[in-house]
C-alpha cells in the first residue's frame, strides 16, 4: 500500500475535514461496504455484516516492516476500517484483535490462517492487480459520500422539508422506489424521483391504500412475526412483490405509527439496503415526529379517509370499504363534528393529553383526528334519535369530558347525516371558531358569561351572513346604517344611559317586561315607557315579527363591530372575520 502515501498530506486533509460529529453520521457497514465492493472479486467475508465503520485508515507496508511502533500508534480505533495487503493483515490482526482490516492480494486463492475464527470475522479479502491507491481513493469516495448523505438528511430534517423531500435522497443513494404507510396503511408519502413498477405500490399511489385482502395479509404477517420488531426487515412473502421488499417500521413513545416499504429492484445488496433503510428510517422518524408535534399526537388510523372527505377528494368503493371497515361509521344514521382549536403556545403534550380525553366523548361513540393543527372529533349515532346532538346536550358532553381544561375552543357543526357532508361540517365548526370574540361580546352584553367555551354554527351564522354582505358590498340594501341601535347606541355614549341594553334584553327575553326588570333591576313600568317611546320615535312596532328580525340583526352588527372602535374600522373588521372564515 506504499501507493498510498504519495497522497498523505490530502487525506490527512480529509480527515481532518470530517471532524468527530460528523464521523458520528457515518453509515458504513459490513453489508454497505461489501456491496460497494461487488466491482472486484470477493475471496473472503465474514459471516456478520451489521459491523459499523466511522472512517478508514489505509496502512503503510513499508512503515509496518521498518517502524515497530508504527501498528501500536495507528490501529487504537475499533471504529475504523483499516486497509493493507494480505501480507500485512495477520499482523494487523494480531497486533489488535478488534481491528476490521480490507485486505487485497494479487492471487486468486485464500491463505489458510484467513479462514480461521479468530480471523474470519474481521476480514474482508478481495482480489485486485496493482491497484491500491485506486481502492484507497474508491473507498475515500465512499465514506465521504455516505457522510454527505447523511449530512443531507440531517439538514432536510431541521429545515422541516417534506417526508417525499427526505423519501427523494434516499432514493437517489438506493435507486429504489420507497414508500411510507400510517398504521392503517394509507399513504403518507412516496419518492417521485422513481415510479412503482409492482402492481401493489402502483395501485397504493393510485388509491391512496392498500387494497382490503393486502391490508388483512400485511396485518396478519405483522402479528405473527410480533409488534416490538424495531429493525427493517425482509419480506420474501410476496404479498406486495415479486421482488424482496425491505420493511422498516416507525415507532413514536413505543408505538408503531409508520410503515416504511422499499421494494428492492436496484443492483445494491439487500443486506446492505437494510443497512442504508436502518439510518434513513431513524432520520424518517424525526421527520415524521415534526410533522406530528406541529399537529396533535394522535394514533389514528381513520383520519386520512375523513380528511380526504373534508377535502372533497374522489374515493373509489374499494378505497372507503378498505378504509372504514375497522370503524362503525358505515352504519351511522347521524352525525356532528366537533373542532378544538388550541390556544397559541399549547404544549404538544397538552394537546395529546385533550386528545385522550376526546375519545370519552358521546359515549365513546366519537373518532378523533388531527387536521391542520386542530383536533376534530366526529361524533356518531347507530339509530335515529334528534335528541342525541341537541347543542345544551352537546355542551354538557363537552363540559364533562375536558372538565378543568381550558386552553382550548370548541367549534360545533349542525348535525349531518351523510360523511359526504363532512366538508361542510367542518366549515361550520371553523365559521363557529372564527366568530368566538364576537359570540362571547353577545354573551357579556346579555350578562350571560360563556363558560364552556364551545361555540355552535347557529350562534355564529348570523354574523357570518353580515360579513358576507359587507364583504359582497350589499351592506346598503340591507338599510342597516343608520338604524334605531346606531342611533341609540350614540345617545347612550353621550349621556350616560343604557337604553341599548334594556332593548336588546327586551328582545332576548321575548318582550316579556317583568323578565327584563329583574334582570335590569329597574320598574316594570320603567322598562315598558321606554319601549313605548323607541316604538313611537322610529314609528316601529315590536309586536312586527319582522321588525323584531330587524333590530335583531342590527344588534348582531353592533357585536361585530364592538370593541374595535379607534383600533380597526368596522368594515376592515369585517373583513378579517370573512378571511378567517374562508
């Protein structure tokens, strides 16, 4: 190997350029290396190929015959792979029995110590005329390519790029097509630098899932083959491929979540894909924990059906019968969607910990999802009963189950009766959500403080059919501005009086006059001569249902608008609102 030291100074340079944390990156193995060395003849191997090499160390022929403490001062690294001639490695050897040694040799036959336990197991023989300097350089390439990978993952992981981003890179290094799985075997991501050439991944990018009969296969070879399998794997069963396909199972907090595929085509070494699998998956489980800690950590196979639903995506028969066997939603008469939107700054574990809780909703008849950085729960019922989703009912269930919690608002759709509404029930739990500020004013102007924190549609269409108008510019025609709570309102403002409450109070309490003197602590006659001289001024009568609606509606456009006087104008007002709806 004396080839070698003609280039010392540049490979004490590279050396030194990948410095201990990045030797920590290394992905070298027994496995990797043999299949990079496929290019030459293999003359011996040991029979364990999982053994991990930081950096290599290319030893000097001459320096080992003239210096004595040469070996003594270069081979104290277990962690490195050391390279010379077959002449040199039995001293190696026994020099340190826990050095690994790539040794070459002109000859096609194998020395008999070689084959030896005691040497067999750290040795690696390969046939090459002349060459040395060229492996040395080839194996240079090697490592410094593999930290660069490596390096690669790292980076896409911090920088929070895309699990496809991540699936890509290692596709290049592979050369083949990679897959990822949730635990119900819906597809998370897949590469798109290589396309599927087996029937069953082409279908999972086509469907979104595996079909029924593979899923129930996959399921049953998982079990037998037992749930706390930590490494890839190797399928030989065929029940995807042809082909041997490499499994990887993602666990987060002890639980597996993920299934990473990679059916094998490429002329790399399939011990030496598990190998390669084994470090892209550790990297794959940051990205997809990322991923999760950004929403809600929630084991929940339902949720990418339900959220291709809120989506409007097309699914085949075959897709939502694969999809919603495991669930009662199939049989489900009835339904009503809860969204719960965290306050800024929740803790991840907060939010996993309101998760559990939601499971106890509705009897345990509910199936909870992460989607967009919320928690929506879909509630279900097997037999009709209107009763069941009544909004004081709902609150209850709501007020038990997250008894003490409040970090937290609760969006309620109306009740539905079909999955194909599921869109539009999420938009009305969000319409709910977006209008929280302006539905707790309403509840402070009433004197009637909102406790629980949830919000229905109900309470918020009005306000959204406000901002609708205003947004569509049809504010005018609905002869709004000036109206007899504008006027009121001024008056109040600048005298002092509350004749604006007293007549909200009088519409909430259904013109009962005794009900609003309770409530305002003033005389039943008091309350009714005020009423009188509103009617007699704006020459209106409240025994008019349709007068009533009117001034209904302009309250609702006062709540809207409260509070934002000086800060925003109103329309500007309006138009956040009908953003945050959208």
């Amino acid at each position: 190997m004396d080839d070698e030291s003609n280039a010392g100074k540049e490979l004490e340079s590279m050396q030194s350029f990948f410095s201990e944390a990045n030797l920590k990156r290394s992905t070298l193995t027994v496995n990797v290396l043999l299949s990079f060395l496929q290019q030459f003849p293999i003359l011996a191997q040991p029979s364990n190929g999982y053994r991990r090499f930081t950096w290599y160390k290319a030893l000097s022929h001459r320096k080992i015959m003239g210096e004595s403490s040469y070996l003594q001062s270069c081979i104290e690294d277990p962690r490195k792979l050391y390279i010379c001639s077959i002449e040199d490695a039995r001293t190696v050897l026994d020099q340190r029995s826990f050095t690994f040694v790539l040794a070459t040799t002109d000859e096609s036959t194998v020395p008999s110590w070689a084959l030896e336990s005691n040497y067999r197991e750290h040795l690696i023989l390969i046939q090459i005329q002349g060459a040395g300097f060229y492996l040395v350089s080839c194996i240079q390439s090697l490592f410094s390519g593999l930290v660069a990978w490596a390096m690669t993952l790292d980076r896409i992981v911090l920088s929070s790029s895309s699990i496809t981003e991540l699936l890509d890179e290692c596709t290049l290094l592979l050369n083949n097509f990679i897959c990822v799985t949730d635990s119900g075997f819906n597809l998370v991501s897949s590469t798109t630098k290589l396309k599927p050439v087996d029937d069953s991944f082409v279908n999972l990018i086509q469907n979104d899932c595996f079909s029924i009969s593979e899923i129930q296969e996959l399921e049953k070879m998982f079990k037998a083959n037992g749930e706390t399998q930590k490494r890839p794997n190797l399928d030989n069963s065929h029940i995807l491929s042809q082909n041997s396909v490499v499994h990887a199972p993602i666990f987060f907090h002890g639980e597996q979540f993920f299934h990473l595929f990679m059916p094998c085509s490429s002329d790399i070494s399939i011990a030496a894909a598990i190998d390669l699998i084994e470090v892209a998956s550790r990297y794959l489980t940051k990205a997809c924990s990322n991923y999760w800690n950004t929403h809600i950590e929630l084991l929940s196979p339902w949720y990418k059906v339900l959220t291709r639903y809120i989506n409007r995506k097309e699914m085949n028969k075959n897709y939502l019968e694969a999809q919603l066997s495991s669930t009662k939603l199939l049989k489900a008469v009835q339904f009503r969607l809860y969204c719960i939107e965290f306050q800024k700054g929740c803790r991840v574990s907060y939010r996993t910990h309101i998760a559990d809780l939601s499971k106890k909703l509705n009897g345990e008849r509910c199936y909870p999802f992460a989607y967009r950085g919320t928690l929506l729960v879909l509630c279900y019922a097997e037999t009709e009963d209107y009763s069941r989703f009544a909004k004081e009912r709902c609150i209850e269930d709501i007020d038990t189950a997250f008894a003490g919690e409040d970090d937290f608002n609760v969006g309620l759709s109306r009740t539905f009766r079909s999955l194909d509404n599921l869109s539009t029930a999420y938009s009305q739990a969000r319409i709910a959500l977006n209008f929280t500020d302006v539905i707790d004013e309403e509840h402070r102007y009433s004197d009637i403080p909102n406790e629980s924190r949830c919000y229905d549609f109900d309470s918020a269409l009005h306000y959204y059919l406000l901002v609708l108008a205003f947004q569509q510019h049809k504010h005018e025609e609905l002869n709004m501005r000036p109206g007899v709570v504008e006027s009121l309102q001024k008056e109040d403002d600048s005298f002092g009086t509350n004749v604006v409450q007293l007549l909200w109070s009088y519409l909430l309490n259904e013109r009962n006059a005794t009900a609003v003197s309770r409530k305002l602590n003033m005389h039943r006659n008091t309350v009714i001569y005020h009423i009188e001289k509103i009617e007699n001024r704006y020459g209106i009568s409240f025994d008019d249902l349709a007068n009533r609606n009117s001034i209904l509606m302009e309250f609702k456009l006062l709540f809207l608008t409260k509070g934002y006087k000086n800060k925003i104008d109103c329309e500007a007002r309006l138009r956040l609102c009908q953003a945050k709806a959208d």
